[in-house]
C-alpha cells in the first residue's frame, strides 16, 4: 500500500463526498439535526440527569455514525461497481487496498469531525460534561468507524444493485440504535440474551469504550484495563471484515 496512492485516492472521494446531495443530506445533515438536536431537546425538556444526557448522546451518535461510515461505504461503493467506476479505476495501476483504503479513510475522517462538531456543541449548548479521557474518546471514534467501514465494504457482496442499497443497510442502523440506546429503552423490553448480542457489535465496542473516557475519576492503566474488551471486539470485527472483502468483494457487476 502506497500512502502517495491512499492520500490521492481519500482526496478524490473527499471530493466527490461533498459533491453528493444524497450523502450531505444523509450522512452530514441528519448527523448533526439529529445528533445535536435530540440530546439538546432532551436536554432542555427532560430533569436534570447527567448519566441520561450522556447516554443519549452516545446512543444517538453511534447510531449516525453507522450511517456516516457503514451505509455510506455500502451506498458509495455498490453505485461505483454498478456503474463500472470501480473498474476502471483499478486500470489505472492503483492498488486494490489504495482503493479501499482510501475510500475508508476518507469516510472515517468525514466522521471523525462530524463526531467532534457534534461533541463540541454539545459541551457548549447542554450539561453535558467534556470526557476525562479525550484520547481514549477519539481513539475509539476513529478505530470504530475505520471497522464499520471495512464492514459497509465487506456488505456491498450480498447488494444485488445500487437501488436497493440504502434499504439493505437500514437493518444495521436500527439494531445499533437499539443495542446502544439510541432508540430509547428498547433493550429493557427485550429479552437479556438481545442485549448481550447487540453489544457484541462494534457500535457496542465504541460506547464501552466511550463510557471509560467519561467516567467521573480513574487512572491511565485502569482505562487502559477497561478498554481492552471493547478493543478486543473491534480486532475481532477487523479480521472478519478484511476476510469477507479478501474473499467475496466484487468489483464489478456480475451482468457484465
């Protein structure tokens, strides 16, 4: 993998993100209404109570993020395969993992300041305190995006066609939502079993991690020692999403 090539590549889809009504409306827009707005209103309306404000903006910011990085990617790269984009960029001499990469990179980074404007504002607008470990919070954000990206790409192999894309990928949005608490407290009409599952998703890795590095007091090695199990979830995860995109990702349409 070139990092001449990956920078190249990020920079062309960055490009061609920010000129996509759809994925401006979707992964832009609706991320920070919805992930400001609903904790602010929350906020506003609700009784005081800090651990309910932070859950909320955990839950609802994962729940975009899935948008912004798994249904993107899924969305993104099923349009170019279909419309033999994908294709002829590999004849340019490019590398497949350039071409990834540099998709997922570019993704992750659109979500990585995403996550942080709504963060901020969040800090600025409600109660909501600021993380007593930044770095485990961005460390998290970032290694979580940059796997539900490899899964959005790994996904694209069972899309038959772009039209039915978005459609596909909602499943996904709906069950971090409800294994995170994006969607209110759906778990607690579920059965146990339902939460134990849902937590083993990456969404439920990042919201671990996230609730250590805004915890009231601990120390280096103790955050260290609690964020193990979530990292251990998004190693996991990686393996199985660079195996199903080693194995079964197609680059071009079977039609043709």
């Amino acid at each position: 993998m070139s990092a001449r090539d990956l920078a190249v590549v990020a920079r062309f889809d960055g490009h061609l993100f920010w000129r996509d009504k759809t994925a401006l409306s979707t992964s832009v827009g609706l991320f920070l209404l919805l992930g400001i707005g609903l904790p602010l209103m929350m906020d506003r309306i609700g009784p005081e109570n800090p651990k309910f404000l932070l859950d909320m903006h955990l839950g609802v910011l994962t729940m975009f993020l899935t948008v912004a990085t798994f249904s993107q990617i899924a969305t993104t790269l099923t349009a170019r395969r279909d419309q033999l984009i994908l294709k002829r960029i590999r004849a340019t001499g490019l590398s497949d993992r350039d071409i990834l990469g540099g998709e997922v990179g570019n993704l992750v980074v659109q979500a990585t300041l995403l996550t942080g404007v709504v963060s901020v504002a969040l800090y600025a607008l409600t109660g909501l305190a600021v993380p007593r470990n930044p770095l485990l919070y961005l460390v998290f954000v970032v290694a979580g995006a940059a796997v539900l990206c490899l899964l959005g790409a790994a996904f694209t192999a069972i899309i038959p066609r772009f039209e039915v894309a978005t459609v596909m990928t909602l499943p996904f949005f709906f069950l971090a939502g409800i294994g995170v608490g994006g969607s209110g407290p759906m778990l607690e009409m579920l059965p146990g079993w339902v939460g134990t599952v849902l937590g083993l998703l990456p969404t439920g890795a990042i919201v671990e991690a996230a609730q250590v590095a805004y915890a009231a007091d601990g120390t280096l090695l103790g955050d260290l020692g609690a964020a193990t199990v979530p990292a251990l979830k998004l190693v996991v995860w990686t393996a199985v999403g660079l195996f199903a995109i080693r194995r079964w990702f197609r680059w071009e349409t079977r039609r043709s």
